[in-house]
C-alpha cells in the first residue's frame, strides 16, 4: 500500500526529533510538501525527558570556543554551526515564544525551565505550514527503494522526491534512539562507525562496604583529569556500578577510547585544589599521629565524609600514615575504571553514519536522495546545549541539501 500524498515534491522525514522537526520547519517554510513519521506515540520525546530538569538549549560561551566541541568532527559540522549559531538558537526559540536565559554555568535555559511549551508551539507551527505528523510509523527497512513502515494500520510503503533520516543514535533505546536501522543501511553500502556509549558513567570495582555506605554520595569542588593537563573543576556521584554525573561526563570520550586501546583507564582527582601539595603536607605533618586518621584529614587538609572514604578506598595503607605521601595522593587519587556503563544508559552515543559516507549536503553517498542528520551521523559533543545545537544545525544543514537536491 502506498501512502497518499500531496502534490508536488514531497520529502518524508523519518524521525521526529530535533534534527528533523528543524529540517521539517525549513522544508515546509519553503513551500514543499513534507510529512514527519514518527515511531513513538508523540515527537521529540527524548528532548522532552531531556527538558524535565531544566532543558539545557545551548551554550553561551564564544562561538570560536563552541565550535571546537566536536572533537575530530569539529572541521565536519563547522559549516553547520556557522549557519545555525548558539545565538541563532536563541532567536528561534524566541520566535516561539520562549525566552531564554544563561544560567551559572553558561549553559542557556528556557526561562519556564521545560521542554513542553517550547515543543508545542513548534508542532503548532510545523502543523500551521502544512507539515503532516504521523506518530506510531516506524521504519521497518526497504523495499526497493520504497521505505516500509510498520503502523497501527499494518505495514505501509511510502514513496517521496527526497527522504531525509533522523532516528537518532543508540542512547535511551526505550525513547526511541535503538539504532535499528543500522544494518538496513549498512546492507545498501552505507559505511557506518560502531556505536559506543558518549556522555556516560564508568563501572569502578569499589569494595562491598565502601559502595554500601557511599553509593549515591556527591564528590564536590575537585578538579578531575585524564591526562594531566585537562583538568576541569566540577562534581560528581558515587554510585552502585562506579562514578557519573557531569564532571565524569566531561571526560567520557578520552576514558572510553582508552579503555578500549589499552584496556585501562582512570579519572585522577584533585580532592583539594585550593591547597599545594607542600601545604598540604606540612599541615597533615602537624597532625597529632595519635588522632584517628578522619581526624588528621579533617584538621590538616580540610576533608571528611566520603573523600576521606574515598582516600581510604583507592589509597595503600602504608601510605596513609606518611605525610608526604598522603598529600600527593590528595592532590593526584587515581580512580581506576573497568568499563563504561552499557550506552542504553548513556545521555548519547558515538558512532554512527561515517563522514565519508555522506556529502557535503548530508546525502548518502550511496543511496542519492537519501539524507541523514542529527544523532545519527557519527560525531559526539559534551553535554551542555553542544548536543541539541548539533542536532538542529545538521538537519537545518540536510534541508538546504534536499532543496538543493530537488533544485539539482
């Protein structure tokens, strides 16, 4: 059965989330006839999850600085991001309504603080420039070159002038993003990068009694490292399997590639960055040997709680007692990882369709006029709005490349 469409070109957009609800807006403010499907009961859930906290929407930091985020794709999306700046995020969500502001940290916010009234004004206004949502169609593979969807109504193949591909990478399978689709492209020649979980937690090998009575503790104002000279301050949580939260977060993608080159990785603290390590000897040196060791760390180095269990855990009992050697495990304590935690649990994922594979307007080499944009192009960004920007400037991108396409 094939789908009734409207007259003229039209471009079928498989997925509705950021990349191509953005790719949606530009397409159908264009003019074309556009329809969005939808796998899960409503769009963009995982930006609505996302947004439950607070919906981080972009970073305010310089622009020369934001746009070296990406790591080895930073050259691939730069055209993107020139065309589809943090400001230019900014601006749109204004258009519909949402003022935004920068919080502490330099990540922008909506002022209400939520994803809902954002998103329902963009569905508003896709829906008043005659874009069609069909929500519980999910791409099931090919038929030809005819896409077969899975619906309430049985299977359906669908035929359009230009077919853009925003499903999303591996992360938080349960909102949609599962990766299905990998070998039905990989199967027609597209050359695709292994998924690996990004913006994860790591697994640590804690002792029975440190994990009972510290899981769920927060570990504050530290500055972590992997290689010595990327030293960010920030916190983190001790948890059941290991160590995440933000600061953890931010170092993901240097641990998870050294874990898998050399099997071994681990994120080193500085428990107290505001002391050196020869005041903090010289203070502990002071200590009365007589007092308990929590004692000793509290009154020399201005610790207690969990980073004196911390120091305790992941330090040789023969070094707790020397002065020197304490002090350097304050200012340098090796968290040694074993793995990441699995990717349905990361925020999201690296890997995906190859830079190669794609030209410059995001159209699969192999398959002309077939486009891809968003989470499933195979690059990766911290978290703190580098995502979500990504995400709308790469299907922004994909819409002047499908345009392009139709205008060839």
């Amino acid at each position: 059965m094939t789908a009734a469409f409207k007259t003229g070109q039209h471009i079928a957009i498989i997925g509705g989330g950021p990349a191509g609800l953005m790719a949606a807006e530009i397409l159908s403010g264009k003019g074309h006839a556009v329809t969005v499907y939808e796998a899960m009961p409503t769009v963009a859930r995982k930006f609505l999850l996302a947004g439950k906290s607070g919906l981080n929407i972009t970073h305010s930091e310089d622009f020369s600085r934001f746009s070296k985020r990406y790591g080895a794709a930073n050259d691939w999306l730069s055209a993107s991001l020139d065309a589809f700046t943090p400001d230019d995020v900014r601006a749109w969500a204004q258009g519909l309504g949402t003022e935004t502001f920068v919080g502490s940290s330099d990540r922008v916010f909506p002022t209400v603080m939520k994803a809902s009234p954002l998103l329902r004004a963009w569905v508003a206004r896709l829906k008043e420039q005659g874009v069609d949502i069909f929500t519980r169609h999910r791409w099931t593979g090919f038929d030809g070159d005819r896409l077969i969807l899975e619906t309430p109504e049985g299977a359906k193949t669908i035929e359009a002038d230009a077919v853009l591909l925003a499903l999303g990478g591996a992360s938080w399978p349960r909102l949609g993003s599962d990766a299905a689709w990998l070998p039905w492209l990989r199967d027609r020649g597209v050359g695709i990068a292994g998924f690996e979980p990004a913006n994860c937690g790591f697994d640590v090998a804690w002792s029975a009694h440190f994990r009972e009575r510290n899981a769920g503790a927060p570990i504050k104002s530290v500055i972590a490292s992997v290689t010595g000279e990327d030293g960010l301050p920030g916190e983190f949580v001790i948890s059941r399997h290991g160590i995440e939260g933000s600061l953890v977060y931010a170092h993901a993608s240097a641990l998870r590639d050294r874990l898998t080159e050399t099997g071994a990785a681990s994120l080193t603290l500085d428990l107290m960055p505001g002391r050196t390590h020869e005041r903090l000897a010289r203070d502990l040196a002071r200590q009365d040997r007589k007092a308990s060791f929590s004692n000793r760390l509290r009154k020399g180095a201005g610790l207690d709680g969990v980073k004196v269990a911390l120091l305790r855990e992941l330090s040789p009992p023969e070094t707790l007692n020397d002065p020197e050697t304490l002090a350097r495990q304050i200012k340098a304590l090796a968290i040694p990882l074993t793995a990441p935690r699995p990717i349905a649990e990361a925020i999201s994922s690296a890997g995906g369709i190859r830079r190669d594979a794609v030209d410059d307007n995001f159209m699969l080499r192999a398959l002309p006029g077939l486009f891809a944009a968003g989470e499933m192009l195979d690059w990766e960004a911290p978290t703190g709005g580098y995502l979500l920007t990504a995400c709308f400037a790469t299907g922004k991108s994909a819409a002047h490349g499908i345009e392009a396409w139709l205008n060839r």
